[in-house]
C-alpha cells in the first residue's frame, strides 16, 4: 500500500482542521519542516502537502514553507492548495514537486484542467475531489455544487486524468474511519483509475479495510497527531 502522511499549512505551520472548518484548526507543529524530515526518517517515501491558506485565497500563500520541506527531503511530494494557473503548476513542478492536485478548478474550469493534463501530463496532475454527501465540494469547502462524485471522475477521465484523491468532508478529521463504501464504489464503476484515501483514518484496520475493498493509495494526518496511528504502522502497512 502506498500511503502519504499529510502536512496542511496555515501561515507556515503545520495544522489539521476539523471536517475542513478554519474555525476548529489545531497547531500540529510550528516547524513543518522537521516534521516532513520525521516521516523520510520513519522509513516513509510520500507527502501529501496543502496550503490552506492558499486554498482559501485562490493563490499560493506557504510558498517559502513548501520549498524549504523540498530542499531538506527526498520525499516524493504533492501540493494542493490554490493552484488555479498553468502557471502556477509549471512554477511547483520547477522547483521539483512532484506532483500537483487540481481541486475546485477541476469542477469550475475544466478547461483549464484539460490543459494542464495536456501539457503536463497525469503523472504531474491529481484531480482532488472533496465530498459532502457524495456531491462535490469547492474553495477550501466552502461551496457546494450540484455535481456528484461520478459525474466529476468521469468528465476528468476523459480529459486524460488517471489519479484522484477523494476525501469525504464528513469524516475529515474526525478520527471516525474511512468512507470505505464510497471510495470501493467508484473503484468498481471507473476500475481503470487510481482512488486515493483521504479523510477519517483513525486506526491501522482503517487502511487494510481500504486495501481489501481495491483503494490501495491513502493519505494519513489527523490520525498521525492523535497518536491513534504511528509512523511505524504506516511503514509496516507500506511493505
């Protein structure tokens, strides 16, 4: 199983939010910097790396913070985050992020995202979809659409995209498990994609629920901080 630990920023620090709300944020770690160092030095290969703040703004706001975590690990890392610019990509990707994730613009420019996969190709561009209800969520969560999960997944597939993280705003961070039924389900409808986990791990059996339903890519962070997950466990899991 491939897993991401996950690192969100607000003003250079590393916090988590409850169900996405700015509102009920807690400080993980004033240096994101040696937390990133501390998964590489767990034996763990992958980050998963947000900026809210960005999120919210619609632009790259812990640019400084991003690129420091770059230059102090090998880790395999994706940003997400206020990215809404062919630019903004081109600029991540040169300074050696690995990968990026295309969230609201997916939905409300999918002409944009169609040129990004063009251009950059699907290895370079994750399709990130927030969920409330199985209906597509945008800006940091703070709109809703009409658009159901499917919908979205099947109109990005045919714009060339292989990889999505979904998340289910419900169970972000909230320690209360996986949406295990709605990730195995887009599984059987679109066999051919990759599903990422994201939102509600709480306990290893959280992560083997998922392999044994096909998700086998997932993303970690509240879980990690609450200690209810260790580093150990998510090294062990990746074997």
């Amino acid at each position: 199983m491939q897993i991401f630990p996950a690192i969100d920023l607000i003003n250079g620090q590393s916090v988590r939010l409850y169900q996405g709300d700015y509102d009920q944020k807690t400080t993980i770690s004033a240096d994101p910097v040696t937390q990133a160092q501390s998964f590489e030095q767990a034996g763990l290969t992958h980050l998963h790396l947000v900026d809210l703040d960005g999120a919210k703004a619609g632009e790259p706001k812990n640019l400084a913070t991003i690129e420091k975590i770059r230059a102090a690990t090998d880790l395999f890392i994706e940003v997400g985050g206020g990215i809404r610019t062919l630019q903004t990509i081109e600029a991540y990707l040169a300074k050696g992020i690995d990968r990026v994730i295309l969230g609201s613009v997916a939905l409300k420019d999918p002409e944009l995202t169609k040129a990004a996969l063009q251009q950059f190709g699907p290895d370079k561009i994750v399709i990130g979809i927030d969920a409330l209800h199985d209906r597509v969520a945008t800006e940091g969560w703070l709109e809703d659409s009409d658009v159901s999960c499917a919908q979205l997944v099947d109109a990005m597939q045919q714009a060339g995209a292989q990889t999505f993280i979904v998340t289910d705003i419900a169970k972000d961070g909230t320690l209360s498990g996986p949406n295990v039924q709605m990730l195995a389900d887009l599984h059987q409808q679109f066999p051919a994609l990759t599903f990422v986990a994201s939102g509600g791990m709480h306990e290893p059996s959280d992560l083997t629920h998922l392999k044994a339903a096909g998700i086998t890519v997932a993303i970690v962070g509240k879980a990690l901080a609450a200690g209810s997950i260790t580093l150990a466990d998510l090294k062990a899991l990746e074997g």
